[in-house]
C-alpha cells in the first residue's frame, strides 16, 4: 500500500479553533443554528460509520488503519464544538427522520456483511464515498461561514473546515490508488453499487423531509449549486466512475423532488432505499 498519502495526512494536521467558554458568549441566528444542528448529527455519525468500516474489515488496510482512528476523533470533537456552541443558542432544532433514527442504530444489523468483507471493491467504495462526502461538507462549512457575523464562530466553522478538506484529500488518494488496483469487471460492478446507494449527504439521517426543507433553499443559490455540482468532477476522476454524475443526477430531479404532485417518482424511489445505509459516510 503506498502510504504518502497518509504521510500528507499527518503532516496537514491542525487542531480546530474552538473554547466551550468562548462559544457560550456567542450568540448566532436561528437559520444558523439549525443548519449546524444539522452539522452536528452528521458529525455524530461518523462513530457509526467507522463501526461499519472495521466490521467490513476495512481497517486491516495500512492506511485505512492509521487514518480512522484520527478521522474518528476529529469528527467527535467538530460535533463536540458545534453542541457547545448550540448549547446557548435559541432555536427549533430540526429532528431526524424516526425510521432513520432506528435504521442509524441498527443499521449493520441489516448489512449482508459477510460477502462484502475484505473485497476490494468495498473498500474502494468506502474511499469514493468518503471523498464525496468530505467534498461537500467542506463546501457547506464554507457557506456556514460565509453566513455568520460573529467572528468566533466564524474561526470555528472554518478551522472545522480545513479539517474536512483534509479528510476530502485523503479519501480521494485512498480512493485512487484502490481504483487503479480494481479489474474492469470490479470496477463496472462498483460502480453499479456506487450509482444505486449513493445519497447526498444528511438524507440518509434526516429523511427526505427534513433534509429537503434544510437543504433546498442552498440549492437555488447558483453559485452554492454549483460548488456542490463540481463533486461529480472529482468523483469521475476516479478510475472507473467516469461519467458517473451523481450529484447532477441528483440535482436534475430535485425540482420534480420538490413540487411534489409535480411529476417524478424519485421521491418514491430513493426514500425507499435504506440499504444506502450499508456504506453510509457522514458528513465528515
Ligand atoms: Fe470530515
Ligand atoms: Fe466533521
């Protein structure tokens, strides 16, 4: 396993910017807080996806092994932070769909785990669905930012996201070198797998009413959709997703999504589909 980009990972390292103390003077708008709310539960996730990755046998590869233990911490601590912050903050938290609540906690109960261990298309897909994930979060901590007047808080959101960007790049190398070892007949089926489970990020945790209600007025700013669109970029650079497209295959049937009676049953199809659960990725 050629482990520079664990080096890349280490040596990149930098703690985020936050003291409970501090946070607790400020105060931040109601939209605000709910959107890191809704940060803060993905951020939560994390522990259950790592739990996932070592029961598929993941962490028996070098790099996976040194960086989830890391990754694991950083995100506990992103959550940590943004709770002490919301802590003295008034605002209507967003709740997390009830089927998704159970399906979070007994999520590996439902996986077909053991034809999944230790192929090399599962781990390749851990690492392109990481990469995506991590791409977005950071795109979103940046608009957080972007959205506050309190400095502080500012610092935060933005040292949490030098850390996604972090976590973005690893999982990108990871996902590459992995890539580069598949056969074309593994690289067709994972990419079948990855096309059918893939899910933007906090639908899986939110439900589709919750994360369309949060997430769709982002998504009429242009300049948000298209930083979010340039994920599809990153992804189809990866051996063998070109022309995977997730996220504008997503994005073309929002507006259907979002109208419903409109036309389109993605919104059937996709919420229906709880196996995206088997390789669920946090926000990051
Ligand atoms: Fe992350
Ligand atoms: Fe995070």
């Amino acid at each position: 396993m050629n482990r520079d980009h664990v080096a890349r990972f280490r040596a990149r390292a930098g703690p985020i910017s936050w003291e409970a103390a501090e946070l607790a003077r400020c105060t931040i708008e109601p939209e605000l807080a709910r959107m890191l709310h809704v940060a803060a539960l993905l951020e939560e996730d994390t522990a259950i996806t790592v739990a996932h990755a070592h029961a598929f046998g993941l962490g028996r590869s070098a790099d996976l092994a040194a960086f989830l233990p890391t990754w694991d911490r950083e995100e506990a601590e992103h959550g940590r932070a943004l709770r002490a912050l919301l802590a003295h903050q008034e605002y209507v938290a967003p709740e997390p769909a009830r089927r998704s609540i159970a399906l979070r906690r007994r999520a590996l109960a439902r996986v077909p785990i053991r034809p999944l261990v230790r192929r090399p298309e599962t781990s390749f897909l851990f690492c392109v669905l990481g990469a995506a994930a991590e791409y977005v979060a950071t795109v979103i901590y940046a608009q957080l930012a972007a959205q506050t007047r309190s400095p502080r808080v500012e610092r935060l959101v933005r040292s949490i996201a030098r850390q996604e960007a972090r976590h973005f790049a690893f999982f990108l190398d990871a996902a590459r070198i992995r890539g580069d070892r598949l056969t074309d007949l593994q690289g067709r089926a994972a990419r079948r797998v990855l096309r059918s489970l893939w899910e933007p990020i906090g639908l899986p945790t939110l439900g589709r009413s919750t994360w369309h209600a949060t997430f769709a007025p982002w998504l009429d700013d242009e300049h948000f959709r298209g930083r979010v669109a340039r994920m599809d970029r990153i992804v189809d650079s990866i051996p063998h997703l070109a022309e995977a497209r997730l996220m504008a295959t997503f994005l073309d049937d929002l507006p259907a999504l979002s109208r419903p009676g409109r036309g389109g049953t993605a919104g059937t199809r996709r919420s229906s589909a709880p196996r995206t659960r088997s390789l669920g990725i946090p926000s990051g």
